[in-house]
C-alpha cells in the first residue's frame, strides 16, 4: 500500500537558492501511528445500530492506542455537506464526498469508521475502488427491518409508514444489502460490546494492527 | 477547546437490550496524540513557496512525533473537489469544503496544513470562524509578485500575462494579503529550512507541543 498522492520533488522556486522539497510519506506516517489504515465502512438500515457500533469500536481501538476518527451525520451533515439535500444526486454526492475524506484520513495514517445507511451498492462500490486494495471494509449492520422499525429511536418509521417522510429507505426507497461484505453483523440479541468485539477480532485477525516488519 | 461535535449518548436502541452509547471524545483524542490540533492555514500567491514550506513543517512535526496532514492541491483538487472549477463561486466552495475536512481533521486530534492561495479574506475568515478560538493559524508567505513570477514553476504566470489563463491571482484577480496572520513568512534570501523553523518555533512559543496538565 504506497501514497495515494504523488508529490513533486526537487523543485527549483528561486534563482537563488534550490529549494527541494521533501513531504512526510504514507510509510512515514504508518510508522508513526503504527497500523494499517483502513475504511470501516458501516451500512445498514436506519435504527439497525450503525453508530452506536461505530462508537463502540472507536473505543475500543482507543483503549488499543489505536488512531481513529469516525466520519457520521453529526460531523458531516451539518458541515462538508450542508449544502446537500435528499435527492437520488444528493444522496450519491454525500457518499461521494464521504468516500474522498475517508480516503484523505486513510492517507493520514488514520483508521476511518463511517456510519450512513449508504443503500446503494453502487454507491459503496465508488468508494471501494477510491482506495487502495485493504484499505476498504464493509461492515453489514444487518438488523432486519421489522427490529429497525420496533426500535425507531428517532421516530422516523413512524413519520414514514405516515407519508411525512418521502423515499425513506427500506419503506419506500431500496436498501442493497452488500452481498460479500468483509464483515457481517448480526446484531438481534448481542450486546453492543460483542458486535464491537467481532469487528476488532476481525481487524486483529486480518492483521490491521501489525505494521510491515512486526509480528505475524 | 472541547469536541466540536455533540454525540448522544444512552440511547435504547432495542426492547430486549439497553445499548449504551459511549463515544471517544476530543479529549481522549489529544491525549493519544499529545498536542494541541490546530489549522496552519498557509496563503500566498502561486509561486510564493506555501507546498514547499508546509512539507517542510510537516517533515519537522514527524520528527518531534506530532501527527500532522497537508492538505493541497495535489490530494484536494483531484479528489474531493473535482467537480469544482475556477469560477468565483466554485472557488469560494473550494475553500469551504477545505476548511469543513480541516475542522474534521482537527476534531480527529491532528494538526493540519493547508496550502492553497485563498486570495480573499472573507474565504479564510469563514474557515477560521469554523473552528474552536486558538484552533487556526494563518501562516502568510509573503513572497512579492516580482518574484513568485521570476520563479514561475509552473509556468502558470507566462500564461496568465499572454491571456492564456483568465482570472490569475496577482495578474487578473486580487491577492487580499493577511492584515493579522499568526505567522508573517518572508522567503526573499531564506532557506526552506528557516521559514520551517519559524513556524515549529511559534507553534512551540505558542504551546501548542503541551497538552493540558503538562508542562509550561
């Protein structure tokens, strides 16, 4: 896994002195952070536990020394993409523009969680093939939606099984269950910290914690 | 400076179960990074040296351990800003899109560059206003036109004077100069090596290498 970013080097910027430029690299900054960033890509239906996952593993890769940083509605809604509504074009910039942050944290050195319904495979797809090979994880939150509905923590269902909610997914817009996600969670009857505890087994397991060089 | 973001927390999101949010905070972030995030926001004409100078900085934050990411052209306008061109409202939005994924990159603890001319003002007052007080500094690399079009790296000036470029910062379009940056670089008869050392050293006067609780 190289830079994603070329950088020039050697650039002469005066007449009188030769600048060269040096830039901080991908292998520099792994070195640093010691892992192997990576996307962990949440998808699932509203209410099906995404975030609340998502929160669960950022802990838990805290207590690691583990660098993260977890992209979802509250971050990003309301700042990089303010200016989006709800329109098929919206919805496909909004995961867009997610997929090229997540891919500039990657790039950092970080891990990225993000946690959006992201209903389309199409969708998850462009944001898979923005990075390099492993660097890209899809974790299937998959709570049916009869569980999704009973939960309905937000009221959401409720406003759109009532018409006030127009192409809601799972009522009245599709949901594209992956079909190989890299990690599938079942979370009807588990507790938070076992579904968090299996994306960290996963990630320790695929050999995200050890960096070139180290251990098996 | 607390989390920029607000997260619920103790949501049930089941009948069965009680799923207890818990969330990583800034806090705990900055303490696994121990420093302080911050904004270098780099500004100055084409050619003035702002890439060379922030890879610099960035080169001498790795060496002290800090964790830092530039964001430029090379990882901004190819990615995330694609869909953007050159008009005045496209590059008013270029600059906001920066300033949201510099404020997310600083929520996530890191201390980001940027390196973008962002000739006006009012662009780099609305991403200062994003972030938390004592969260941006505005580092001006003040290198005169003369000079920045005697380097012509690019070979972008050459254009602009022939009218082959429309709308150029210092030919065709106005360079708003900083009236209070935080760090005021000049390059005349310096090496890329001063200017970097500038910067640490104000970072550093600054405290932004002490995290609460410790040291001076």
């Amino acid at each position: 896994m190289g830079s994603s970013y070329q950088r020039k080097q050697n650039k002469a910027i005066s007449n009188e002195i030769v600048w060269h430029d040096s830039a901080v690299t991908y292998t520099d900054r792994i070195a640093l952070k010691q892992q192997k960033p990576v996307v962990l890509w949440f998808t699932g239906l509203s209410g099906s536990g995404k975030s609340t996952v998502a929160n669960a593993v950022e802990m838990k890769l805290l207590q690691l020394g583990k660098h993260s940083y977890l992209l979802d509605g509250d971050n990003v809604r309301h700042g990089l993409n303010q200016d989006l509504g709800f329109s098929d074009t919206d919805r496909a910039e909004n995961i867009r523009r997610i997929g090229e942050v997540a891919k500039l944290f990657v790039d950092s050195g970080s891990i990225v969680l993000t946690a959006f319904i992201s209903p389309f495979i199409s969708d998850r797809k462009q944001v898979r093939e923005l990075v390099e090979d492993g660097q890209f994880l899809e974790v299937f939150v998959d709570t049916p939606l009869e569980i999704c509905e009973q939960r309905d923590p937000k009221g959401l269902y409720k406003k759109a099984r009532s018409g006030e909610i127009k192409h809601f997914t799972g009522i009245d817009s599709e949901y594209q269950a992956p079909v190989s996600a890299e990690i599938h969670l079942t979370t009807e009857g588990k507790s938070i910290d076992e579904c968090a505890e299996h994306v960290i087994y996963t990630l320790e397991y695929l050999g995200y914690f050890d960096i070139e060089g180290e251990g098996a």
